[in-house]
C-alpha cells in the first residue's frame, strides 16, 4: 500500500514476493525512515489459522510512525493487510507443536531526495515466512552480556518505536555478546547504565520468592522507561500472570538488583520475552565487573507455567478469555 502526501493512502496491492527497486538517492538509504513490526500467524486444533494480537501490532506500529515523523497506517488496513497475506498463504501456516507463519510489516519511504526532512512517499508492505519451534529439543536457558559500552537508546530516542535504526545500534554490542560467549545481549539505561531495559528483541522478566509459605512469588519486568520497547508479549504476560493469581507489577530494577537477589536466593527466575521464542529462560549473566549464573541455571517453574499458558492462548488449545486471537477462518 502507497502513501502519498495529499493523498493519503493508496493502491493496495497482493503480489508474488519479489524484489523492489530502489533509486539510489532513495531517502531510506539515507535517513533511515523505516519501521516494522512482527506477529504470528497460528493454526488451530480445527485446522483454521488465527493471528495473535494483531490490533496490538497495529497500534504499536502508529506509535512508531509518530515517533519518525511517518503517516499512521489506519488500524483496521493494517489488520486487513495481515488477514489478506495470511489467507493467500494459509498453506504455508504449519501445524507442527509451536510453530507458526511469522509476519512482517514494514513501512519506508519512497521519496527520492537528498535532504533531511520526513518524506512526501511512503511503502507499507507485509511479508510472511514460516517460522518453526524456536527451541528444538526442548528450552534452553539463554546467556546474556549486560552491554555497559554501548546502549540501544536514549531518554527523548526512538527506542520505544521499532524503528529499523535501534537495531543497528545494537549490532556491535550483540557481537561483543558472541565474543564473551554469550547469546544475547541485555540493555541497561543510557544516563546512569543502572537500570535494566531489554534484550536483544526481547523483554525481561524477574521471579522473587519460591512459592512457599515465607516467600511468596512476585514477579516484576522493568517497567516502560520510554527507551525500551513495550512488547506485546510483555502486555500479555503482565495479565496472564495475574489470571493465574501472581502478583506481578513493573517496576525499575537496577544490575545490583539482580547481583543482590542473585547472592541472597530471593530472585529465583529470570527470563526474556518476546514474539519470536515466547520466553526463554536466562540461564547466566556476564559483565565487565562480575559473572553469575541465575538461580540453578534451569528453566524455572514460573516461567515454564507462563511459557504454557500463553501458548495455549496461541495454539487454541485453551479458551482465549481476553480475546487475544484474530480468527481468519480455514
Ligand atoms: N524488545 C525488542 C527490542 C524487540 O525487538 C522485541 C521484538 N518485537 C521485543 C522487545 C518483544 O516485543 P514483542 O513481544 O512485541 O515481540
């Protein structure tokens, strides 16, 4: 779908996947207007294909627009374009245990040009790719680089849009993960380098207590700092762990937090979130300053009870009592 200034959205388009071309002094290349999102197509036990939130993505995507000085895609054409993509493809939707068809919306600009300023033409575009289990052989825990060098985003940035420049921010802290033998990278706070943001494309999760009489379960995510990205599995969690009755707030939370609950035994899980692996657990943790493994390093039981109760929502396999999933039909 096209955008052109003073005429707003136009010729929606179904076509074979292929490449674009692009002008070289198309203003993308230059001044990075591009944002995306990413949801997932599911097949249900009746053999028909439902979406996972898609109004959530819809609306995440607008805020991205606003935040890059793009046009907001209505709600409900970004919703149609996702349902028209996934209908076309429908085949292509697999069926096996946790997998799943991954879409991919995006908008850029078109505009040739060189100058900095928001461009008069934009292209909104969705792709799709199977997408399967993302742990084969059962969960692994993850290990994370607390990144004290370099930081994803900044108070008054664009962190909270998903927007394809904080990705490139991001990639020589996610090698340097690779280089200390870790897998992913976790995100602290640009002023102070303190508190606790995210992952590489995933938002983090902490589980005080064990459950027993004398240490009741709390679970907390950091909350919206304004430079991390509020994800969607993050939203969902945040009401699926209070469904089944923990209590669950967001709050700031600081690396001595997690060094401190780490040596006292009182946080027992850490995991990330997000479209992709669902959850993960985080097995492990290396900094400059100190090295630690969490809890026992085992996916823990919260995590795992959560991890199923959002799939079941996702794989239809249980009633979806907030209406999380957009049915497409078979
Ligand atoms: N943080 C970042 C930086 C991400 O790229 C993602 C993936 N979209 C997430 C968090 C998780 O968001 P969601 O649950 O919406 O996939």
């Amino acid at each position: 779908i096209k955008w052109t200034e003073g005429r707003g959205w136009h010729d929606a388009q179904l076509v074979p996947y292929a490449p674009l071309s692009l002008d070289p002094a198309n203003m993308t290349l230059h001044y990075a207007q591009t944002i995306f999102e990413g949801l997932k197509a599911y097949r249900q036990p009746d053999g028909t294909v439902a979406t996972f939130r898609p109004e959530a993505n819809a609306r995440r995507f607008q805020a991205s627009a606003r935040r890059l000085a793009m046009p907001e895609l209505p709600v409900e054409t970004f919703i149609e374009a996702c349902d028209v993509l996934v209908r076309q493809d429908r085949a292509w939707v697999p069926s096996e245990g946790e997998t799943s068809l991954y879409l991919r919306p995006f908008m850029f600009a078109t505009e040739v040009g060189l100058g900095v300023r928001p461009a008069n033409e934009y292209l909104f575009l969705v792709i799709a790719s199977p997408a399967g289990a993302y742990f084969s052989g059962g969960v692994k825990p993850v290990s994370v680089w607390l990144s004290e060098e370099y930081v994803r985003a900044a108070p008054g940035g664009t962190g909270a849009a998903k927007a394809g420049g904080n990705y490139a921010a991001s990639l020589v802290a996610q090698a340097q993960a690779i280089e200390h033998g870790c897998d992913q990278v976790v995100w602290l706070d640009a002023i102070e380098r303190r508190w606790i943001e995210e992952m590489g494309g995933m938002n983090l999760y902490f589980v005080y207590g064990d459950g027993s009489a004398g240490s009741p379960r709390r679970i907390v995510t950091p909350e919206l700092s304004g430079s991390l990205l509020p994800g969607i599995t993050r939203d969902s969690l945040l009401t699926i762990a209070a469904d089944l009755g923990y209590e669950v707030s967001e709050a700031r939370i600081s690396v001595d937090d997690w060094r401190r609950g780490n040596q006292d035994g009182s946080l027992t899980e850490v995991f990330a979130c997000g479209t992709a692996a669902v959850i993960t657990p985080v097995g492990s943790v290396k900094s400059t300053r100190a090295d630690w493994v969490v809890a026992d390093g085992e996916p823990g039981e919260v995590t795992m009870r959560l991890r199923a109760a959002l799939l079941d929502i996702q794989l239809g396999l249980t009633p979806d009592p907030h209406k999380w999933m957009h049915p497409l039909g078979a």
